[in-house]
C-alpha cells in the first residue's frame, strides 16, 4: 500500500514539475504566438481585401452610369439604343472589367423620365426580403426604362447586386438574399436641346 502511494506522489511532482517546465520554458514561443495570431491576422487581410475589391466596383459603376447618363443627356443615345435589354446590356459589357459573367442576371437599371427635379428627389428604393424596391414617395414602383425627349428631366438609377466572396464579410457586409450587398449609382439630369 506504501508502495502505491508514493507512486501517485510521485507522478504528482512530475506533472508539477513538467508544468513548471512548460511555463519556464522560452524555445517554442515565437511559433505559439504565430500559430495564436495567423488566423486573426489572415481574416483581417482578407476583410481588408473584400472591401477595397468592392469599393473598386463601386467607382467603376458610378463611373460607368455618369457616362450612359452623359450619352443620354447629349442625345448620343436615343430611346431606340437603350430599348428592351440594350441599356443592362451597354452598362454590363462596360461592367465585365469587374464583375462577373452573371452581370444581366443581378443588375437592375431603371431608367425614367419626371416632370420636375422636385419629382425626381421623391424617388427612393428599399431593401424589402432581400430585394430592391423602387419608391415613388411612399408608394412602390416597377423597374422602367422610359428616357425623356429633349429638354425633358431624367433619372438614371443603377443597382448590382455584389457577391461577398469572404464568409466572415458576408454575415456583416451582405444585406440582399444570396450573400450579396448591394452597389448603388444615381445620375438626374435634364436633356441637352438636341433634335428628336
């Protein structure tokens, strides 16, 4: 009995001391503090990443719908050349720098003529079960593509809806259905005196 007391003793100092040793010991603790702060470390360089690729995305879009907006103010596009899927089509295949093949499928333009700029700035959108509504005050809209004639007033609205790539991005950045965010471009303007 004497015999097997002194043993559980004894593997008692040796765990106590291995533990003391443990903590003591310096060697390894360069490759403890890498293995504790990669992962921290790799998720913030890919959040950091997802954010400027999608700010890069932004400006490009704006930029591509202060152009079709320029074109449509000019009279360099008339109503025939953005008719149908023509206007998604002219800003995707601008977009395709950026975006990816799936651009027609989760863009939405709306391109519509208004009466006066205070009946412009009533037009709003939501983001109702994951999808983008249109509002006119406080009433919901369809998507319309009806560009004025000459001198009249219009509003170019431009929505691309983004894939978030990283899954720690997509549960703080996605606000649509499919882990996506939203992009969002808006030019009002009123059509230069050309010829209709």
């Amino acid at each position: 009995m004497g015999k097997e007391f002194g043993s559980t003793d004894q593997r008692k100092m040796e765990r106590t001391s291995f533990f003391r040793r443990f903590v003591r010991d310096r060697r390894g603790s360069t490759a403890l503090e890498f293995a504790l702060l990669a992962l921290p470390f790799a998720m913030l360089v890919f959040a950091i990443l997802e954010s400027c690729i999608s700010f890069a995305g932004q400006e490009v879009m704006a930029n591509i719908t202060d152009d079709v907006a320029r074109q449509l103010r000019t009279g360099q596009l008339r109503p025939a050349d953005v008719a149908g899927n023509k206007l998604t089509n002219l800003i995707c295949d601008r977009l395709e720098i950026i975006v990816s093949t799936d651009c027609p499928q989760q863009l939405l333009v709306d391109l519509r003529q208004y009466t006066t700029f205070a009946d412009a700035a009533q037009a709003g959108f939501q983001i109702q079960n994951g999808d983008v509504v249109l509002m006119q005050g406080t009433s919901s809209q369809t998507f319309a593509n009806s560009p004025g004639l000459a001198e009249s007033k219009n509003m170019l609205r431009v929505f691309y809806k983004w894939p978030v790539m990283t899954d720690l991005m997509a549960k703080s950045m996605a606000n649509l259905s499919g882990g996506r965010t939203l992009h969002f471009a808006s030019v009002t303007w009123q059509n230069e005196p050309f010829d209709n």
